[in-house]
C-alpha cells in the first residue's frame, strides 16, 4: 500500500482516472463492475489499474472492484447522495466544540486563542450543515422504504428504527441550543466578539430551527406510514382468510357475506350512465362552425377503408359423417336426492356410490365439490374433518 505524498499526487491520479472512478461510483450499490470492464474503459493499461489499488483508491473483492469506504463517504458527502444518518459525528463534534470553547478561555496567548477560535467556528458550521443533512437523509430514506422495500416485516422494522434516529437527531438538536445558550459559552461569545462568529451563530439558529420543524413533520409522516402498514396488514389478513373459506367452500356457511353484499350500495355496483349529446337544432342551422365540423367528421366515416372477411370453407358434410363422441356427465340433482335419502356422510357416501360407469377417486371428489357449491341449503356443513388419500375434507350430512 502506498501513500500519497502531496495532494498534488493525489488530485493528479484522481484527474487521470475520473472517468473509472466515476463509472464505480454510479455502480457503487450494485457490486458489479468487472477488472475486465474497468481495463477496457483504461485501454488495457494494467499499470492504471494497479496504481489505483496500490494508493488504496480502490478496492479489489474477487472479480469485481469497489471504491475504498474514505472516497466512497468523501464523495457521498460531497454530492449529498448518502443515506446514512452520521449522528455521532454531530455528538462528538459537540463535544470538540465545548473543549475548545474552555482551552479559549484558560488561554492566555492570543494567537493560541485565536486557534481555539477558529475551531470553534469550523465546529458550529459543521454542526448546522451536517444537521440539515441529516435530516434530509432520513426523510429520503423514510420515502424509499415505505414506496420500495416489498418485504412487510422489514418495511416495519426499518421505519421504526428511522423513528429512533429522528429521535436521536433532535436530541441533538436540543443538545445544540443548550451549547449556544450556555452560561459559558455565552461568555465565550461575549469575550470573543468576532463578527463572523456572530453570523455563525445566528446561521446556526436557523438552521436548528428548520430541522426542528423538518423532523416535526417527519414524526406525523412516520406515524402515518406505520399505519398505513397496520391498515394494509390487517386487510391482507382478512382477504386471506376469505380466500381460504372460499376455497374450502365454507365462505357462506361461515360468514356473512350474503347480508354484507345485501346492504352494500356503492356506485362501482351501479351501472355507468351514458347522456347521450344532443346538439340544438338551430344553433345547426344558424352556426357556419358546426356545420364544417359535421362535414368533416362525415367525410371521415366514409373514408375509411372497408375491410372484406374472407369466407371460410361452408362444406359441414365432413361433420354430418363423423364418429359421435359420448361424454359421460353426472345427474348431480339425482346423487343429491338419494344422499339426503341416507344417513352416511357426503364423502364416504360418493365413495361407495354407483354412478352407473367408473369414476376414479379425483372424480368423485370433483363431484364432492359441486355438490356442496350448488346443493349446500340441503346440506348440514359441520366442523369436522377427515383425511383420506392425503385429501382432507370436511363432514357433510343431510339436513
């Protein structure tokens, strides 16, 4: 590993290869840039490539290359493209700030102090920017999670872990005005009276307060996404289990979709009405426009292309001499009226029934099936079940 001597060397190196440093950086969350498609964008020269991984610019991972994490974060910063919410940068750069503000006051020599000064200015001005950044990261990340992530329990898991960065973001926040209004630093600020310092700190201010709102906001939206996700769960559940009643062919026994469909009055079951146009008959004859709009729209229908249907061959003669086909059916109103005749449960009474031709097992389990979806008012549909043929079904008797 090799380590840059000037920022010279490294601007330099960064100006060379800009365009497969670029090209990574796009690519950086799908892991997928290819040495081979890194050599080609540098024309073959290994020399480039392996530069680049000796100044630890990138990062070799089997076949594939990756930025190393400091460009990465660097980039990322700079472009304001990262999503990740760096709270405890803003913690201890709090921190570093009340230092310095102390090493100011105990110091005696005045261009110490004014170092002590300057770092101070650079931390408040860091902690308003990184703040706001923060704060537009995590409602970013709330709006992708909740629009993109499919999965429900991670969906839910990841807003309620941003809900606590929110948290911890304004508390910081609160840690950052109790820093300005301290009795000690109030008295740093009074004995350092520096102009620029001062429109730090009233930048500062505002920028605290537009987070202070921001993450008001981001609270109501969270709660509301969180919800949402409640609502949506709870709804998929039910659909869920009306789909299984249907299937196991118990939705009307067992609920009360009947009178639900009987009280409901919504307009998507109602027909769509269609008003047909009447145009006014003297504003026909009285208006130059509108008869140039009826000419043109007649012209229009009578110049459209007529398409003439070929006509298949009509000779049915090769139908009249076929073969007839018997398809055996089932008097399903018959095997009803001699089930209810009997005392034996549906499925084991159609397994011993004689419907006259033979019927293999899936058959008559077909038959099971439409007897109960047509005949199940005749029917006393109980909660038992039985399991035969790896085939559960349940215990039907006649009324």
């Amino acid at each position: 590993m090799k380590n840059f001597s000037s920022i010279k060397e490294l601007l330099g190196l960064l100006s060379r290869e800009q365009k497969l440093i670029s090209e990574i950086f796009e690519k950086r969350k799908v892991l997928a840039y290819k040495v081979d498609d890194a050599l080609e964008v540098l024309d073959y020269n290994e020399d480039k490539l392996r530069s680049l991984l000796e100044f630890s610019v990138l990062r070799e991972n089997g076949r594939y290359l990756e930025l190393d994490d400091q460009y990465l974060q660097f980039f990322e910063q700079i472009l304001e493209v990262n999503e990740e919410i760096n709270i405890s940068f803003i913690n201890e750069n709090l921190e570093s700030i009340r230092q310095n503000i102390q090493y100011y006051l105990q110091e005696n020599n005045e261009s110490r102090r004014y170092s002590y000064l300057r770092k101070v200015k650079s931390g408040l001005r860091k902690t308003g920017t990184i703040a706001i950044r923060n704060v537009i990261d995590l409602k970013r990340n709330v709006d992708t999670t909740f629009k993109n992530e499919p999965n429900y329990k991670v969906k839910k898991a990841k807003l309620e872990h941003l809900d606590v960065k929110r948290n911890d973001i304004a508390t910081l926040v609160s840690m950052t005005e109790r820093l300005i209004s301290g009795d000690e630093e109030q008295t740093f600020f009074k004995i350092a009276s520096d102009e620029e310092l001062q429109r730090i700190i009233v930048l500062l201010k505002g920028q605290l307060n537009a987070c202070r709102h921001n993450l008001i906001d981001l609270q109501k939206q969270i709660i509301e996404f969180l919800n949402r996700l409640k609502s949506q769960n709870s709804f998929t559940e039910k659909i869920r289990k009306l789909k299984y009643l249907k299937d196991q062919f118990e939705l009307r026994s067992k609920t009360n979709i009947l009178q639900v469909l009987s009280r409901e009055n919504a307009l998507v079951f109602e027909p769509k009405p269609v008003y047909a146009l009447k145009l006014s008959l003297d504003q026909l004859q009285s208006d130059d426009v509108s008869l140039e709009l009826i000419k043109k729209v007649s012209k229009r229908m009578r110049g459209g292309r007529q398409i003439k249907q070929s006509l298949d061959n009509t000779d049915l003669q090769s139908y009249l001499t076929a073969d007839d086909v018997q398809i055996p059916q089932v008097n399903l109103e018959e095997v009803k009226n001699s089930f209810i005749a009997g005392s034996n449960n549906l499925f084991d009474f159609l397994q011993s029934y004689d419907f006259g031709m033979e019927l293999a097992f899936g058959d008559r389990l077909t038959v099971y099936c439409q007897l109960i979806s047509q005949f199940d008012d005749h029917f006393r549909l109980t909660d038992s079940y039985e399991t035969k043929n790896e085939t559960e079904y349940l215990l039907i008797y006649p009324l």
